[in-house]
C-alpha cells in the first residue's frame, strides 16, 4: 500500500483519489479552503441556491465511468439528472430567436432552418459531419491517453476544413474558429453561435483551432444535463464516494511545497511547517513557481502551462427574484453581442467587453428557491482575468454587473423589476477561493495550433510527481478534468505503460 498526497479537492484531483484509494492506495487529500469541490462552488441566501461554477454537465459517461469503477451505486444513485431540453435558446443582435433541441442533430438542422432561413439548417449538419470526423481522429489520443511523449504530432488540427477556391487567388481553408465560421458557415448567426460554444469554454474564437468544433459537437451528441440540486450535488457526490473508500482529507491545509527527496517527489510541506511524507504525489491545482521543487519537472521541450492560449475568467451575477418561473422558461439562454470581435478583443486583450455575450440559467429546480412564487436566476460572461482588468474595484464590478442585467433583459422580461438581492462574483474571488492565478478557469485541450492549447501531461519528470484536474491533460471542464483523474490512477497503478481504458 503506497501512500498518496493528493494537493486540492477539486473533482479530478477527488477522481483520481477515489480510483487510488479502490486500487489499494492509502490516499490523503490536502486542501487550502474549508471544503471540497474546487471551482464547483455554491452560494446560498435566504432559501436561494446558487452554482458558483459550471451549471450544466456534458459527457455524463465519464462521471458515470467513475461511480461504476469506485462502488455499487451508480451516478444515477447518488445525484439527480435531468435532460434540459431545449438544450439552449439564442437570441441573436437581429432580433432572431432559435431553440435548440437536446442531443438531436436532425432537431438542431430544423430548428436552424425555420429561424435563421432554409439552408442553415444543412450548413450546420455539415460542419457537424467534419466536427465528427475531428472527434474520431482525436477522441483517444487527445482525451482517453495519457499525453504521449511524442506529443507534437497533435499539434496538427484534426479538423477537415473545406477547401476552397477562389479566382485569381490562392484556395484558402479555414485553421480558426472564427475562418470556419466566417468561409463555412457563411451566415453571422450561424458564426456567433459557434463563437459563443467557443467562448463559453474561455477560447478567443480568432485563434482557437479550427478542431474546438470538438466543443459543439460533444454537446449536441451527448447532451446537456442539469444536477438537481445544483451542480454542487455532483462535487458531493464524489467527494463522499471518496469518503466511502476511505480517502482522508485534511481542509484548511495549504500545501507550500512539494518535497523532492532522491531525485523523485516524496511528500507536502504545508503552510504551518508540517512536512508529510509520501510515496506520490497527485497535484490537483495549477502548477505554479515554488510550489514544484524543479520547474525542470517539464522538460525546454514538454508541453508548458496554457502556452499561446490566452487566459480568461468568469464574471457571475447571481440573482434572487421574486415572481414564479414561467411554465414554457428555457433553462439557459445565451444573448449573443452586436459586437462579437470587439468583446473578444477586449476579453483576450484584458479589458472589460463594452458590449458581452451572457448566459442566463434559469433551472426548474425547487431546491434552489424558498418557494414557487421565487426564482434564482444566474448570468455569466466571459471576461479578462484579474490582473488586466481590477475586479475588486466596486466600480467597476457594478457597472458590468449592470451591464449584464440590461442584456439579460432580453431573456427575463422585466428582470431589473423583479430583483430582490444580487450578488457579484468575479475572477478575483475565484483567485481568492481557489488559488487559481488571475482566478483562470482552464479551457480544454485542443489539438493543432503547433499544440499550444495542449496542457501539460498527467505524468512528469520528477519521478512520483502526478498532474490531475483543469491545468493538466485533457484540460479544463467537468468531463476533462474527470478524464485527468482517470489517466493519473492509471499511470499510478499501472505504471509508465498505461495507455487508457480500451
């Protein structure tokens, strides 16, 4: 039985402590804050609950992969799902609306037909087909596999851009976000509804790889689904499984350092002094100055950390209304900018956006409101990180905040009248809360761009030195960081030779 040091209780650092602890493992997690969860937060007030992370699950299959590996009862067991069908409604600057049905590629086509005008409907389908064939050509190597070592052949984009030929000048094919929507999609809404699946995940649509059509295309082919309760129910899932498989965990315990001791990693040194020793180490945050004993971990030629792919945080309003949900509400509402290059130019450029893309959640969930005549509402932007941009200037929080209301006006009639209590989260608490510099939520792995939006791999080079969660291979979101907890067990227990479940 070796024993294991896990540094933070997000939900991949807690899935590889669980899949440890079932190997046999003696397995502690230590943990900066008073609880579990990471960047899945919650924030109640007055018998209003709120997420404080992400508000919908996608790819199910992993979290459910977990609960069948770590104990008898299923996910479904332990939390709540619920389908949220339409799985989104998008308000475009035109005026046009259009509700898109849950994992349903045909619904979708439809949909887009009778909105946005006949044909949309197939440009959609189409760009869908070759976002298929990107997720067949690096769904193992990207997402399943630990990060091989020869990981510079993902630097090429798995995306079949069409070709196209122009006269008098040269065939062009689209290596972006932004070329795909703007040469294959050929239609402004079309483009800044593939840019907001792209900016929601914290990538800038004009330097993304053409291959985060992998985003799109994992949602409206695995779904959209809603914990009931919150998506907190999820974290307390797990982490309770973790319990239940006898996993210690040690809160208020911030580790400083990890200790190296004949050449390979060998305990935690914790901010009180107290050194505790281990066989390995699974580190769940940011890899950080000072915190790994030799940065030379990663080698001059390994992947680095985010390297060419600009950081973004979360700008959240949480809102407590008075007045029942409508019977016919759409659970999340995305209200897309007029002025879609500038936001990105302001977010990626580290300024607040004039003009931002909101998201409005809205869940037919009893438990987070005192009351049926009650209902809680969530608005979320994508914006620059703490650092370029002063969150904790109140100024500057209310004005956005503002602005934000104003723009959520349009999927919330009468929404500003309605406001009981708001409450105003941004990157600098998610600094404060989680530890993540600039308060960054990590966006996924892609393939292609040279492999600049690679993260680092599971394994390092400081023999017994792990990497699991959002900064680490396969990347940010619930199904990666989930993914990263699965690969880190594997190599722990398997060793180098790991290859992923098959």
């Amino acid at each position: 039985m070796a024993r294991i040091a896990v540094i933070g209780a997000g939900t991949g650092a807690m899935a590889a402590a669980a899949r440890l602890a079932v190997a046999g493992e003696k397995v502690t997690v230590y943990e900066r804050s008073a609880g579990y969860g990471g960047s899945v937060g919650r924030y109640e007030h007055e018998g209003f609950v709120f997420d404080t992370g992400p508000g919908l699950l996608h790819l199910p299959a992993v979290q459910r992969d977990l609960f069948v590996k770590t104990g008898k009862e299923s996910l479904e067991q332990s939390v709540t799902l619920t389908q949220v069908d339409p799985a989104s409604r998008h308000l475009f600057p035109d005026g046009t609306a259009v509700s898109l049905p849950n994992a349903s590629r045909a619904g979708v086509a439809t949909a887009l037909d009778a909105a946005l005008g006949a044909g949309s409907g197939e440009r959609w389908s189409d760009f869908m087909d070759r976002a298929r064939d990107a997720w067949d050509r690096s769904r193992r190597p990207l997402l399943e596999e630990p990060l091989r070592a020869d990981h510079q052949v993902l630097g090429r984009d798995p995306y079949p851009a069409v070709r196209q030929r122009r006269l008098l000048r040269p065939a062009r094919q689209a290596s972006t976000v932004a070329e795909i929507g703007a040469w294959e999609l050929a239609d402004g809404r079309l483009a800044a509804l593939l840019d907001g699946y792209a900016l929601a995940h914290g990538l800038d649509p004009r330097t993304a790889p053409a291959s985060a059509a992998l985003v799109p295309y994992m949602e409206q082919t695995f779904g959209s689904w809603y914990v009931m309760g919150g998506m907190r129910e999820l974290a307390r899932a797990v982490y309770e499984r973790c319990v239940a498989r006898r996993v210690e965990f040690v809160f208020g315990a911030e580790v400083v350092r990890v200790v190296e001791k004949d050449g390979r990693a060998a305990g935690v040194e914790l901010a009180d002094g107290e050194v505790a020793g281990a066989d390995r180490v699974v580190l769940g945050v940011r890899p950080r100055a000072g915190l790994v004993p030799d940065q030379r971990a990663w080698g001059a030629d390994d992947v680095p950390v985010r390297a060419g792919a600009g950081a973004a945080g979360r700008f959240t309003v949480l809102l407590s209304l008075r007045g029942a949900r409508e019977a016919d509400t759409v659970h999340r509402t995305v209200v897309h900018s007029a002025e879609g290059t500038a936001e990105q130019e302001a977010v990626f450029g580290g300024r607040v956006a004039g003009h931002p893309t909101v998201t409005v959640l809205r869940p037919d969930d009893p438990a987070t409101r005192p009351d049926p005549e009650h209902e809680a509402v969530t608005l979320t932007a994508t914006v620059a990180p703490q650092g370029p941009v002063d969150w904790r200037d109140a100024q500057v929080r209310q004005r956005f905040a503002d602005a934000l209301v104003e723009r959520a006006g349009a999927a919330v009639p009468g929404l500003r009248e309605r406001i009981l209590h708001t409450e105003i989260r941004t990157p600098a608490e998610t600094e404060a809360e989680t530890g993540a510099e600039g308060g960054a939520v990590p966006p996924p792995a892609l393939a292609g761009a040279d492999g600049a939006y690679l993260h680092p791999g599971n394994a390092t080079r400081l023999p017994g030195l792990y990497l699991a969660g959002g900064w680490a291979h396969p990347g940010g979101g619930l199904p990666h960081a989930g993914m990263s907890g699965t690969l880190v067990a594997g190599l722990v227990v398997e060793g180098e030779g790991f290859r992923g479940s098959r």
